[in-house]
C-alpha cells in the first residue's frame, strides 16, 4: 500500500481523540499541517504539496522494507500521473486510535482509508493501519517516519472514533 492510494476530503470530524484517551494539545496544529495538506494533495494530484508535510529524511516503512521518502513521493507521484490520464479519481480519510504529543514532538496511531473511483464511478475503498512520528520544525508539523501496517476490513474502520 503506497501513500498514493492515500487519497483526498479530509473529514476533521475523524480526527477525535476517543474517549479514555489522553487529550492532545496539539492535534488541531497537527491536523492542520499535516493531514489536511495530505488529503488536498491526493485529491488534487499534488505530489509537491504532499511532500510538504514531510521532514526531508523522512522514512517510509512498510511490510517490506523501507526507503527515504524522496523515492516514495517520486512513485506517488507517478502513480497521481497514471491514474489522473486512466480517469480515477481518489480521497484519503483518517481516524486515529493514539494521539499523543508534546510541544514539538507526536506519534499517532490509526488508519486511513483510501478510496479510489473509476471512470464508471465505481469506489474502491482500502483501510490500512498506520503509525507516524512527526516533528515540529520551524514552526510546522512534519513526518519524520511514516508506518504502514496491514490491511484492514471495513469493521475495524467503523470501531474507531470518528
């Protein structure tokens, strides 16, 4: 699963702390700078404004292995670029399981959910877990490592907060 199937519209509703959870100071800052920005960009094609919410040696990690995140953004960014001229479309929604963090640093914990949709308007959503360590750098949060986990069922998205 590629942060290109990360996709766009994201709901600022789905990113509650859920309940019993530590309260976040800094989520709003978070949301603000990192995945809100990230939704826009998968749902314009923006590979430049994705790369954005990311430290620049920040570290992709996945099932199989892992690579700087310039690599990752540059097969993202072909992969907007082959889909934009086949006619799909996509978005990206968040919901968190652990947010924590303090002044300048966080680690969140959930999944998102990207949905893609053909020509025909035919949507295929795909959940993923997922894991970010961001940083707080000049004044704006960024990703320093992002984590993606296995893929999920429709279920285990309904079970988080939203």
């Amino acid at each position: 699963m590629t942060l290109a199937r990360l996709a766009s519209a994201l709901c600022l509703s789905l990113l509650v702390t859920p309940a019993g959870a530590q309260t976040n100071p800094n989520s709003a800052a978070i949301d603000r700078d990192v995945w809100a920005p990230v939704a826009a960009s998968v749902k314009n094609d923006d590979i430049v404004a994705m790369g954005k919410t990311y430290h620049p040696d920040a570290i992709l990690v996945m099932r199989s292995g892992t690579k700087r995140i310039s690599e990752a953004l540059a097969g993202w960014g072909r992969d907007m670029v082959t889909n934009k001229g086949k006619g799909i479309t996509a978005t990206v929604e968040f919901r968190f399981s652990q947010r924590q963090d303090d002044a300048e640093t966080a680690f969140e914990t959930g999944m998102f959910k990207y949905t893609t949709k053909d020509k025909a308007g035919v949507s295929t959503p795909r959940y993923v877990r997922m894991e970010a360590l961001l940083v707080k750098n000049a004044g704006k949060w960024r990703m320093v490592m992002e984590r993606q986990l296995e893929s999920v069922d429709e279920a285990a998205w309904n079970a988080l907060p939203h």
